[in-house]
C-alpha cells in the first residue's frame, strides 16, 4: 500500500482494485460461481455420460473458493489494520 505524500498525516491510500466495495462485490460472485459449480457436480453426478467431465465444476469451486478467502483476508486486513491504527492514536 502506498503512502499518502501528505507528511502530516500519512494515510494509506488503497487503490480501487483493492477497496471494500470490489471485494464485497467479488465475493458475492464468486459465491454464485460455487453455487453454479456445485449445480454442475451434481448433473454431472446424476449422468454417466457426464463423468468423465466432473473436473470442470470441481476446478470452479477450488477457484472460487481461493478467491473468496483471499478478498475475505483483505477485507479483514484492512479492518485490522484501521482498528490498530484507531486504538494507538487514542481515537475511539
């Protein structure tokens, strides 16, 4: 994260890519991505054609879980770093 050039301040600029709102809306996504997934396991499940095609929804659900727990971990990093930076200033 970059610095704000301000000397008097210094707070952390976080760039859009990485904001609360992108991330919120990339876990939302990437739940219904999982949803879709598991919809696909389960007709490929249900169809012995489809067998041999089961990789797909389980490489989805490998992938978007990964996603989610990363955004997750950068929502909660950013919490963390702003209730740690509120509690040294004495700002409650």
């Amino acid at each position: 994260m970059r610095l704000d050039p301000s000397p008097m301040y210094r707070k952390v600029i976080i760039p859009w890519y990485d904001s609360e709102t992108v991330c919120i809306f990339m876990i939302s996504f990437m739940f219904l991505v999982f949803l879709f997934s598991l919809a696909g396991m389960s007709v490929a499940y249900e169809n012995p054609d489809y067998h041999e095609h089961i990789w797909v929804p389980v490489l989805l659900i490998v992938l978007s879980s990964c996603i989610i727990i990363s955004a997750s971990l950068r929502i909660l990093r950013q919490y963390f770093y702003e209730f740690k930076r509120k509690k040294g200033s004495g700002v409650e």
